[in-house]
C-alpha cells in the first residue's frame, strides 16, 4: 500500500514540475510592443511636418500628426483659396525622413468639390510610427 501512495505522489510531483516549469516565462515582444502602445499620444512637432502649405488653390493648414494606440494619424485642413468651385476628390501625402527619402505615401479623401473659400478637415491614418518623419508635402490628384 505503502508503494502505491509514494508511486502517486511521485506522479503528481512529476506532473506538477514539468507542466510548471513554463508557466512564469513571459514574451517580451508582445509586452514591449504593449508598454510602446500604453505609454500614451506622441506627437510629431517637426516645423516641415506641422507648417501651412499651399499646391495650386489649396491651402494645407492646422496639421497634426498623433502616433497612439499603434496607428499614427495626420489630420489637416484643407481650404480652397480661390474664388471659384473647385474639385478635389483626394491629394497624396508623401512622408520623408531626414535625408529626403520616402517613408510613406497617404491618401486624404476630400470627396469631390469645395466651393470658393471653404475648408475641410481630413484626416488619413497609418498602422506604424510616422513621428520620426522630417517632412510631408502635398500633392493634388487630378
């Protein structure tokens, strides 16, 4: 009888230490990339990213550029500065580094037509940091 007992307990003991051992391992990708997200709003205040631009009639104006939560988001006003109706159903946003390469290209939707001084703010999202970016410039799809 005596044998059974410690032929059980040995079992579970084995059980216990090989399905245990693993347990306090943690991934630390998964929580570095969590300590990177839950850290909070980092905004990108580069003088070329934030300033007022204009291409052809369209004033780019009021530009903030928010990397959180894993995604970064540009958001601009878009104002038509001349005198007449004008059509834009979207422009290109080309984000470069600080050696004039191109990081990445956006897109911002206006929908079709501002009329003569109106404005628009539009907004286009990536899913990486775009905070490190030196400039943007804008360009009118046609």
């Amino acid at each position: 009888m005596k044998k059974i007992l410690y032929l059980s307990l040995g079992l579970i003991l084995s059980i216990t230490l090989i399905t245990g051992c693993g347990c306090s391992k943690t991934d630390d990708t998964k929580k570095d990339d969590t300590d990177k997200q839950q850290q909070g709003p980092t905004a990108n205040t580069n003088t070329d990213v934030v300033k007022d631009q204009t291409v052809d009639v369209f004033k780019f104006e009021k530009t903030s550029l928010v990397y959180e939560d894993g995604n970064s988001k540009l958001q601009t006003t878009v104002t038509n500065t001349s005198s007449e109706l004008q059509q834009i159903s979207e422009f290109k946003i080309h984000f470069k580094d600080e050696a004039g390469n191109e990081i990445v290209t956006l897109t911002g939707f206006v929908g079709g037509e501002l009329q003569a001084g109106e404005s628009q703010v539009i907004s286009s999202f990536y899913g990486d940091d775009l905070t490190q970016a030196n400039s943007i410039e804008y360009e009118i799809v046609k």
